[in-house]
C-alpha cells in the first residue's frame, strides 16, 4: 500500500475466530499528517482536536501520526507536495500557491463580513457541490475540510495608518484579493507565507501586515509592530486539510466516511481556538504597548469602495478565463445575505 502504514491486530480471541472459521481480522490505520505549523500553534491545535475525534469515532482503529512546523511539507508548495506522497494527510494553503488555483484565491473579498468564519466553510461546500470548476483546482488531492478566518487587519511597524492616504507607499503582507485592495488604495502589498512575515518586519522588509488578532501572540508580531488598524480585509473559506490520493484510496469506505464526516468538526474547532486566541491576541497586542486604531466612516467607505470596484473587476477576469468568476461570485453574495437574515 501507498504510504498508508499499516498495523493488523485480531479482533477476539483465536479460539473464537477458528470457531466461526473465519480470520476475524481488522486493520488499524496510521496516518502521517504533515503541517508547518508548530504543535501549539491555533491550526494544530485543532488539528489534534480532529485526530482525537476520529480516533474515537473509529474505535481505535485510525491513528495519526504527526510532523509539526514544516518538517515534511511547506506552505507555499504543501498540496504540491502532498501530492507527490510526502506525506498522506497535510494541511495545505492554495491561496499561497504561485500559479494557477484562481477561483480559491479570488473568492476572499466575495464575503459579507459579518459572516462568522464556519458560515463561510458552509458557503464553501456548497460551491464546491455546484462548481467543478473550483473542484478541478484541487484535483491532485483529495480535500477533507475547509476553513475559513475572521476578518484580518492592517498591522504597522512604525507608521501609523488613521486614513487611506496613510496607506501610500506601506509594504505590505496581504493574502489574496486584499493585495489588489491595498495596492488600489496605493499600498505595495505583497503575498507572503506567514512564517516569513516576522522577520521581514523585524529587517524591515515589510512596513506591515494584514492579520488578524492572534498573530500578534501566535507569530509574536506584537514585538515588531507599534499599530493594528481595524480596517477589515474579509477572508474567504478555501480547502485546508487533504489526502494524498494514494493514501485516500487506500482506505476502507468506513474510515473514509469517518474522515469526511468530520469535516465541519474540523472546521468548528479551527473557529473556536481562533477566537480564543484573538482575544489572547488583542489583550497581549495591549500589554505590548500596541495601540488600536478605529478608521473613520470615510476611510471604510474608502476601503469598502475599493473593495467592490476589485471584486467586480476580479470575477469578470475569472470569466475571461473560461471560470465562472461572476457566477461564483454572485452566488456567495446571495447565499451569504440569505444566512444573515435567517440569523435575524
């Protein structure tokens, strides 16, 4: 078998297996679950939350066996690396990836920003049932779970931004659609893995930021920036956790199912260890001596125009693709204010 390790154990006694004339055998199964993220990091936190539950729902028969902080795959080429059997379980990161899966990270400004990051997973998984097109992009693996963050915002080293003409000129770290949106608004935001963001701020490489409140405890940012800055850049859900395709197809429909019915667990957990840890973040980010900016109502309007004027111009490009770019992206408008108003 494919990089699925395997163990036997017999279930019963000899004695009563050689009765019924049968082996009366099961296997146990070991799963390698490879991220770069450290143990005690959010994401591997409920990484572990996850393999505990499928543990018990599988009576003991799967295990898993993890490698933390990058020691088998990285962010930017984890899925690719996944895919060639590094591993048989990783936490991957499209959104970094440097070419192609468009549709994944252009969805990340297509979201109401009130919605809560598990409405987002929801929102996802019903995409993906209608969407091949956002299917294909993860073609080379099999995806078990999805997440989605909070809303991020803009995190400085030594310039404070109060107003959009306070972005000018900023290097920034941004993820997906948030780059087109700071540059809009005149900033020089990049796409940059997160475990690079420290020291490029520490060097002076970056001016800042687009975060959330936990990594400034998580990646310690609160030691190299001076101001967070609430202007909201909303994160999309994408495909997060997969399997090598040998390693999937390896395992017995029973454990498959146990795997994907799980996937909201998963997905529950990321939010729930995410929101405790922003407010670890922002009571940290205080002690630290960060000061929190709340934009004015012209500077969101600001944002929030840019933002439509990007997302607009971002779905029909998909389209000029051949990608159903304004589908998708009308639909996750229509979807999402359905969910907001059926939460009243």
């Amino acid at each position: 078998m494919t990089n699925l390790k395997l163990t036997r154990r017999a279930l019963g006694a000899l004695a009563v297996a050689l009765s019924f004339g049968t082996a009366a055998m099961a296997q146990d199964y070991t799963i390698r679950y490879a991220t770069p993220y450290p143990p005690n990091h959010i994401f591997s936190r409920a990484d572990q939350a996850y393999f505990a539950k499928v543990e018990e729902d599988s009576g003991g028969r799967v295990k898993f066996q993890p490698y933390w902080a990058g020691a088998l795959i990285s962010s930017r080429e984890g899925m690719d690396q996944l895919a060639t059997g590094v591993a048989d379980m990783a936490f991957i990161a499209p959104i970094y990836s440097r070419s192609g899966k468009d549709i994944t990270k252009s969805m990340s400004g297509w979201l109401d920003p009130r919605l809560n990051p598990v409405q987002k997973v929801e929102l996802f998984w019903r995409l993906w049932d209608k969407y091949p097109a956002l299917r294909a992009e993860y073609e080379d693996v099999h995806l078990i779970a999805a997440h989605a963050g909070d809303n991020m915002h803009i995190q400085t080293a030594d310039r404070a931004v109060r107003s959009v003409e306070d972005l000018a000129g900023l290097r920034l770290k941004a993820t997906g659609e948030s780059v087109t949106v700071l540059n809009e608004l005149g900033a020089a935001a990049v796409a940059m893995p997160m475990g690079e963001v420290y020291v490029a701020l520490q060097k002076g490489i970056l001016d800042g930021t687009v975060a959330p409140y936990e990594t400034l405890i998580g990646f310690k940012f609160a030691e190299v920036v001076k101001y967070y800055t609430k202007i909201p850049m909303p994160r999309s859900a994408y495909g997060s956790r997969a399997m090598n395709l040998d390693s999937w197809n390896a395992l017995p429909e029973d454990i498959q199912q146990i795997l994907t019915d799980n996937s909201m667990f998963w997905a529950e957990q990321i939010d729930a260890f995410s929101a405790a840890q922003d407010v670890e973040g922002l009571e940290f980010g205080k002690a630290q001596g960060v000061e929190f900016i709340e934009p004015d109502e012209a500077t969101l309007e600001a944002v929030i125009a840019a933002q439509n004027k990007i997302w607009g111009a971002q779905a029909k490009a998909l389209d000029d693709m051949g990608l159903p770019g304004t589908a998708i992206m009308e639909d996750l408008q229509a979807w999402g204010k359905e969910m907001l108003d059926a939460a009243g």
